[in-house]
C-alpha cells in the first residue's frame, strides 16, 4: 500500500508492557548486601536506587484509519503497569480522532490535560513520551518520510557512539571488556560509580592504564553525591583524563549543580531524568552543565527536541542518552539526533 500523503486519523492505542529476561541484573551481578524481594526488586547500594532483575519496556502501537501502524516506547523498568494504566485509562481516548501530522499539538494537549495536578513529570511524562514517539512514527509513514526528514532533514550521515557500562563483577574484567570494546572500535567509555567496587579513582586510573591516553572516560555518578562530595571526587579524577562527570548529585539540586560546574574543569553532564524544556532551562539558566543528556524514552521527540534545541542556542552540548529498550526510543534518538545541530556522540548501550 502506497501511504504517502495520506490524512488519516488515529482509530486504535493501546499499551502493553515488553519483559525480557537478564542472567544477571543491569550494571552486573549482586554486591554483598544487594538481593530481590519477593516482586523482582532490590537496590543498588551505589546510589540506593530501586532496579529490577528483568529488563522492561512499555510499547504503544497505534493505528490509523487506513491501516497504518505507529510505535512508541517509554520506561518500563519499575512499576510498567502504572504508565500503561494511564495510557489506556486516561490518554487514548484523548488522541484517538486525531491526526499523526497534528503531533506537536496533541503532546501539548495531553501535557496541559494534568498540569494544575501537578502531573509534569514521572510516570505521566514518560506515558506521553511513549505516544508521542509512534505519533511520529506514523506520521512519517504516512508522509513516506523518516522522522529526520520530518523534522527538517539529516544533518549528518552518523553519530559517534560511545561506550556505556561495564557490566563484570571486578575491576580487570572490567578493563579487559573496555579492551574488547575498543578493538571493536570504540574509543570512548562511560563507567558507573556505584559498581565501582574499588573506589571511583582507582576506576579511572585502571582504566587510563588500559585503553592509552587517547581514550575518553566519562563517569556517571548517579546522583549519589552532595555538591561539596561530588567537586573533591570530580577534582580527584581529572589527572586522570576525565571526559565529563554525568549525574554528580541529586537532580532537585539545581544551585548545588551549578556550583558543582563552576568548580571543576570537567564538563558536567546531566538530563537523562528531566521531562521537559521546563526542566531543563532551570539549569541552562544557571549554567549548571556543559553537556545535555536527553533520554528519548523520558521525553519523547517533541520533548526531545526542544530540550536539544534549546541547549544548542545556549553553547551547550548535546550527548543523548540510551537506556536500555527494545529499540524503539533509540531509533527515535537517533532520527532525532541526525537533524540536531550540536550532537556530538550517542551512548551505545550494549548490556
């Protein structure tokens, strides 16, 4: 069926949640003290941050009056059965009638349908994020486009990737899997604190030893520190050729985030957590960051872009997130960053 050109309106939504199974829980295998409860959770000492021994995600798929299909995906990761439950209980009906192409304007109607709540983020977001990555996805094929070109065309042809995670239980298997990695290629990496068994230091300089000094090492903290902890580790690990610090503190922190950047010579990156251009100006507007990391699964692509738009015009870069999905969010990433002026590299997340 040829669908270019087509108007048609969306007749069907529904939501469902994807399971995989892991033979080990993300970041890697159990620390001492760390172990499920009874409904598949436990808590990573790291950064005291709930985690599922299962990998999740919730899809959308939507279909039009002619036929054709759209697919979103959003965070699944704790609790899926809240976003599809607001999904199916609330949003579908609100978008079902309307037409892909109307895309922008039916985010931001979903959007003010909860603002006097107070619903502006969390599980809401996220299932508007979901919608909003297979709106586009049928309006494009409805168009016989991609998303790039919907948004305005291909600036490039590829994204560097880096990196991000390596999920082995101690420090050499860790370096030897960074080694694997950069024979494959690769010459940038990301390494998460709270697995960090041997201190974050002790990573990055094990690591500079391994991969040469024309590697780049980004550390993702995850917000586990207070700003005066976060500049002394920061300062501790720039001898050590520290590409950027992700997540230094706590997200509500704003002013500590600002004053951790001004502190340090390492770019900070963040926003893997925000939701919209609301979150995000909070701190472009106090130059808390040198690097964005929008997370398409949070954001969706209007959210996306904004956010992305909005940093380039303030000098900031733009480093998009990648958790892990069915590949959904990440191929809306990477449509998406193909039309970005200001991307610089994609995270590649392999575990």
């Amino acid at each position: 069926m040829n669908t270019c050109c087509l108007v048609s309106r969306v007749a069907k939504l529904e939501a469902f949640v994807y399971t995989a199974v892991r033979d080990e829980p993300y970041l890697g295998t159990f620390r001492p003290g760390e172990e499920a409860n009874k409904n598949g959770y436990f808590v990573r000492k790291g950064n005291k941050t709930v985690y599922p021994t299962v990998d999740r995600s919730v899809l959308v798929r939507l279909e039009t009056e002619s036929g054709v299909v759209g697919w979103g995906e959003t965070y699944g990761i704790v609790v899926p059965r809240a976003t599809v439950a607001i999904i199916e209980d609330l949003l579908a009906e609100f978008v079902i009638g309307r037409e892909p192409s109307e895309v922008t304007a039916i985010h931001d109607d979903l959007y003010n349908l909860m603002r006097c709540r107070g619903y502006t983020g969390g599980y809401y977001m996220d299932a508007l994020a979901a919608i909003d990555i297979a709106l586009w996805d049928a309006a494009g094929r409805l168009e016989g486009k991609s998303v790039a070109e919907l948004l305005g065309g291909r600036l490039r042809e590829s994204i560097p990737a880096y990196v991000s995670g390596l999920p082995e239980p101690t420090l050499p298997e860790r370096t030897a899997l960074a080694q694997e990695w950069m024979a494959k290629g690769f010459d940038s990496f990301k390494f998460a604190a709270p697995v960090a068994d041997d201190g974050i230091v002790r990573e990055i300089s094990e690591l500079r030893s391994a991969l040469g000094p024309d590697a780049r090492i980004a550390c993702d903290m995850h917000w586990a520190h207070t700003p005066d902890e976060a500049i002394v580790a920061i300062r501790e690990m720039e001898p050590h050729g520290l590409w950027f610090a992700e997540a230094p503190i706590a997200t509500e922190d704003v002013q500590g985030l600002a004053r951790v950047a001004q502190s340090v010579d390492t770019p900070i990156g963040v926003g893997e957590e925000w939701r919209t251009l609301y979150d995000a100006r909070l701190r472009y507007d106090v130059q808390a960051l040198s690097i964005v990391q929008p997370e398409m699964g949070h954001k969706g692509i209007t959210e996306f872009m904004r956010i992305s738009q909005a940093a380039v015009e303030q000098g900031i870069e733009v480093l998009p997130h990648a958790t892990i999905g069915t590949g959904i969010f990440l191929a809306a990433s990477l449509q998406a960053s193909l039309a970005l002026k200001g991307v610089v590299g994609h995270e590649f997340q392999h575990s």
